[in-house]
C-alpha cells in the first residue's frame, strides 16, 4: 500500500496524493497553497475534469513490479472496495479515473464510487434519495459542490450590503433566483452554522439569516397549498407540524420523524391491547391504513389502553405548572417533553386513537380544547347529549355535557361542543401562539408574535386589524418600511375607516425611506470631544440590558437622545434615571432588531457572548466596524 491512496503500481498511477504541488496532473492547483475556499474551488475543479475525454493508458501499458501484484488486475469488487474505503477525496478519484481504461469504468458516475464520495462529503443529504432511484452520482456531485460555492458567495456578500442595516425583503432575491435544487443550499448553509467554535461569525449570522427566511417561504407555501385541500382531508398532524416547523425552521423537523414516533407509541398501545384482547380487530391493522371499528366495546378497548401507555406507561401529563409556554404547542415538543396543553395533547390524541379505528372528532370547546366520541347508533339524528367528551390534558378523562361546563366553570351553547375542521384547528394553534406573542412584551425579541401573524396572516389575509399589527411591528422594529406600505395600502383598500392609524403610518414611514436615502455618509462622533465626555462605551462593545436581559453589540451612538418627543413620551424615557439626557445607543440585538438604548440599564459583558452577535475577528481595526 501506496500512503492513502491504495495500491501502487508501475506506470498506472505514480500517487494519486502528491505531497507536492504537481499541477500537471489533471490539471489541479496545490490546494495547500491557499486557504479552505481556494480548496473548495479545487476540489470542484477535480470533478469537472474526472469525467472530461482523455487519453486512456491501455491497461499493457501499467508495466508488471517486481513482487507487486498490478492494481489493474485485482477483481473489480476489490478495487471498488479501496476506490470506496474513505480515505479518497473527489480530486484522488478524477486523478484514479484518468489513468487507464478499467479504472475509468470502475469510477463511472451511476455506480458506488461517486456515491460514497457524495455520501461521506455530505451525509445529512442521503435521506432525500431513496434507494431505487437512478442518480448520477458524478453529476449530483457537481451540481452540489457549485451550490455550495455560490451560498458561500452570497452568504459573504450580505456583510458588504446590509452591514448596518435590517436585511430588506428583496435582499433574498439572489438565494430566490439561484438554480439547482433547494436542499443544496440550505445544507450549505446548515455547514456554515456547524463552523466550528467561534470562527466566521458573520458568515454563520447571514448564514442564520438566510436559513431562516428560505426555509419559513417554503414552509408557507406548504401551509397554504394544505389548506387549499378538500374539507374531508383531515390530517391534523400535518397542519400541526407545519405550524411547529415555521416558528423553528432553523430545527430538523418533519412529518416523517414526527409520525415515526408517534408509530412507535402506537405499537406500545398495541402491545397493552394484545393483553386485554389479542383478537381485537386494531392489532391487524397494517401502517397507513385508515379502518374504523364501530362496536363502542372495541373502541373502549383501545381508549383504555391508550390511558394506560400514555399517561401511566409514558409519563404524559397536561403542563398546568409552565402552561403560557410557546413549546407546549410544538408537536415535536410535546413528544419530546412529554407535556402540552390541551390542544396538542387533544391532537396527539386523537392520531393515535385513529390509527388505532377510533373515529374521534375535534371539538372547538371554550377555553379547553377536547375531543368527542360517538355513543350513538350509526346514521341516527344524534344531540351533544350523545357523545362522550374526552380531555387529553386531563389524562384521558371521560366526561358528560355537564362535567364539561364544570371544567370551564360557565354554562354554554350546544353549538360550541360542534366538531371543527382542520383550518379552525389550525387557527386556535396559532391563536394561542399570537396571544402568547403578545405577552412577550418590549422585553422580548417578537419572533413570535412575527411568525404567529405570518400564520394567521396567511389562513385569513383580510384580517385589518391583525394586518395592522403587523404593520405597526415592523414600524416599530425599524425593519422593512417597503413592505409596512404595502400592508398599509391592503387596508386601506379593505377597510378605508382605517384611514386615521393607516395615515399616520404612512406619513412616518415615507420619512423613514426618505431619512435613509439622505444617508451618503457616517458621520463621524469622536468620544475624546469633550462635548461627548458622558458616553461610557464605545462602537463594538458586547452589551447586557440589565433590565429586559437581552445580549446586543453597540453600532452607534448619540450624546444624548435625538429622537422625537412623541417616541420620548411612548417609550416612557422620562421615568429613566437622567431621562432624556443621557447617551443613547444604537445596538442591534442578537434576534436580529435594532433599539435604541438608553447608556444607564446597558453593562459591558464580561466575557465574550457566544451568540451570532458577534464582531468578527478577521475585520481590520482600521476599517469601520462592522456589526452583526
């Protein structure tokens, strides 16, 4: 054995790994001259020339070693063994397929070799391919390797453009006009975040960005073609994990995943079942299939077994001592934690119980979401008073039309213990979400009261008042003024009362474009001005608001507090110690938003914070700062 590289032979191969820059030999640059993205472009030069029309050694050529077997005339199996053993890079194998006939066979581009090179460079990328496709691995190798260098390209472009500012609604359009296949990019992005340590920190903050916003479009777009379905098609799962995957699109979540563990639950119950009746009709049930048992008694069986492995096997509880929580509404959480509230437990519920033949319904119930389960004789004109309501969250009680209005403490209508359909599922999910983003407060981030208007924005678009809020949000974040006029201009064409608030928006935000398209340069502010002797912290500087706890780095600075006296007033500075005069600084804070902070509540942090709002160490102390 030759190094890393295998076998060697006489005239076939000399190294497939030179230890020296030999750029006569497939015509390759050293990639040890440069640094990892010179590598990068040399390791896709390789690919382009593994496949390229060269002259083939004929295999008489490779002249016999004395006392060394020909590495041509090893059984294929063995050479596809050594060309596929992982020590090989793509640059090894052009090299190995440009040396004769027979290895240039061995290496073609549907067979293992280019696969194992494709796999073990990218691994979390095997799951999208299923192993009865044909692919040409050789050109799937090519097609990634190019995206990964162009999200690499983009990804260090948003730093030159957006530095010190939001990024805008079409500074995505680059990522958006790219071709290739999506999931290319996204893993390339998904690499820049999994940099080791604390190295480019501007890139993995764009990289974050960029993720987050092409994977929440896509996700959109899936939730508005789901509900685009006929009203029979009622996957609740579905929906639920759609709305779970875009308030943490950064998260490996999917359908998939999510319903192999809820499978793998069903399998206990089913195993519980067998116990109490191994002919119960349930257990033949195959993956996939949607029977429903009719016989009360049959479906009792199943309930109760479900009772048994959910709440007394698995620990599964209602979450009364964290129940305001965002994660007791993600499906992926609640299986993870083994808690929710009661419409994810009601949802979990309810998957399984039809997996299992039980037709339970969803019930829309006032303050407590429940399920409802028929008692009644099929096709029989049925009231509220046949059906027995069962609450997930309460460990899979059973109760009648009275112990439910107890649970709520309040007598209501017969209309309220009605079943709903998936969008009306969907829309208190989302619901709950917006309130608990409401909750967040001026001391939070508002991601989720964003991506909770995002959702509700797009089941319901003619919501004025939602739509408002969202236009006030991005007002008051200081983000995306383009896009605040056109919301603005939706209301106005749906409800033209709104003609006062609209207005007002409107008016401050043409002066906010209008202020921004003034800008032709920084103006410079010199702490050792005298005038300036008060401001205690300097452009860069990691900070801690010490009463909202937000981590945030410091992009400018004022003396003392230049806004209006109307955002004076509404932010309530005049309670401040110092009030109004004092420094105020402008920081960007690590969800992303920009404030302007008051010096007293801001403290250095004492050690670096290990978060994307970070200062790169590559940017040159003479260059103007930028931050992340």
């Amino acid at each position: 054995m030759q190094g890393r590289c295998g076998p060697r032979v006489g005239g076939a191969i000399t190294r497939l790994a030179p230890k020296t820059s030999r750029r006569g030999q497939a015509g390759l640059p050293d990639p040890r001259a440069r640094g990892p993205r010179y590598a990068d472009k040399m390791a896709a030069a390789a690919v382009d020339s593994a496949m390229e029309v060269v002259p083939a050694l004929p295999e008489e050529a490779a002249p016999e070693v004395a006392g060394l077997s020909c590495l041509v005339n090893l059984p294929g199996e063995v050479l596809e063994y050594i060309l596929c053993c992982g020590s090989l890079t793509a640059a090894d194998i052009g090299r190995v397929s440009s040396t004769c006939r027979r290895l240039r066979e061995l290496c073609q581009s549907s067979g293992k070799v280019w696969k194992e090179q494709f796999r073990v460079r990218w691994p979390s990328l095997m799951k999208h391919y299923s192993p009865t496709d044909y692919v040409n691995w050789l050109e799937e190798y090519k097609v990634r390797q190019k995206a990964g260098l162009e999200a690499r390209k983009i990804v260090a472009s948003f730093s030159k453009r957006f530095f010190s500012e939001h990024v805008p609604c079409n500074g995505f359009s680059d990522i958006e006009n790219l071709e290739g296949p999506e999931i290319f990019f996204e893993d390339e992005l998904v690499c820049i975040l999994n940099m080791e340590g604390r190295k480019a920190l501007t890139w993995k903050y764009y990289a974050k960005k960029i993720l987050y916003y092409l994977r929440q479009q896509k996700i959109l777009n899936n939730l508005k073609a789901f509900l685009q379905q006929p009203d029979d098609y009622e996957s609740y799962l579905e929906g639920a994990v759609y709305i779970d995957q875009y308030c943490n699109p950064l998260s490996d979540i999917s359908l998939k995943d999510i319903q192999a563990q809820i499978d793998s639950i069903v399998e206990l119950v089913c195993k519980t079942l067998r116990g109490i009746n191994s002919r119960h009709p349930s257990l033949a049930f195959k993956a996939g299939e949607s029977s429903m048992i009719m016989e009360i008694e049959l479906q009792s069986q199943v309930l109760d077994a479900m009772n048994y492995v959910l709440y007394d096997q698995l620990k599964f509880k209602g979450n009364r001592m964290d129940y305001y929580n965002a994660l007791n509404l993600y499906m992926h959480q609640v299986l993870i934690r083994r808690t929710g509230i009661p419409i994810s437990m009601s949802l979990l519920y309810l998957t399984i119980a039809r997996q299992l033949g039980v037709p339970l319904e969803p019930v829309n119930f006032p303050s407590h979401f429940l399920l409802r389960w028929c008692q009644g004789a099929e096709g029989a004109t049925l009231d509220i008073f046949d059906y027995i309501y069962i609450d997930a969250f309460g460990k899979g009680k059973q109760l009648t039309v009275k112990e439910c209005e107890y649970l709520i403490g309040q007598h209501v209508t017969a209309a309220l213990y009605g079943v709903v359909n998936v969008k009306k599922v969907l829309q208190r999910m989302v619901g709950n979400l917006l309130s608990l983003g409401k909750r967040e407060g001026i001391d939070q981030s508002y991601q989720l009261l964003r991506d909770s208007l995002d959702l509700y924005l797009a089941m319901y678009p003619d919501q004025v008042q939602l739509l408002l809020l969202q236009a006030r949000l991005y007002f008051h974040l200081g983000i995306w003024p383009e896009k605040v006029l056109d919301i603005l201009q939706h209301i106005q064409t749906l409800d033209p009362g709104q003609h006062g608030a609209v207005g007002y928006l409107v008016q401050h935000t043409l002066e906010h474009i209008e202020r921004k398209k003034e800008e032709v340069g920084v103006e410079v502010k010199l702490r050792s001005d005298e005038k300036h002797r008060d401001v205690c912290y300097s452009i860069g500087l990691i900070m801690k608001h010490k009463r909202y706890g937000y981590n945030c780095v410091i992009y400018g600075w004022d003396p003392t507090c230049m806004m209006g006296h109307e955002w004076i007033r509404n932010m309530n500075v005049h309670s401040l110690p110092h009030g109004h005069h004092q420094p105020f600084y402008n920081v960007l804070v690590e969800d992303g938003s920009c404030r302007y902070a008051a010096q007293g509540p801001l403290l250095p942090q004492p050690e670096p914070y290990a978060s994307c709002c970070q200062l790169s160490s590559d940017w040159p102390l003479s260059m103007p700062i930028k931050f992340l």
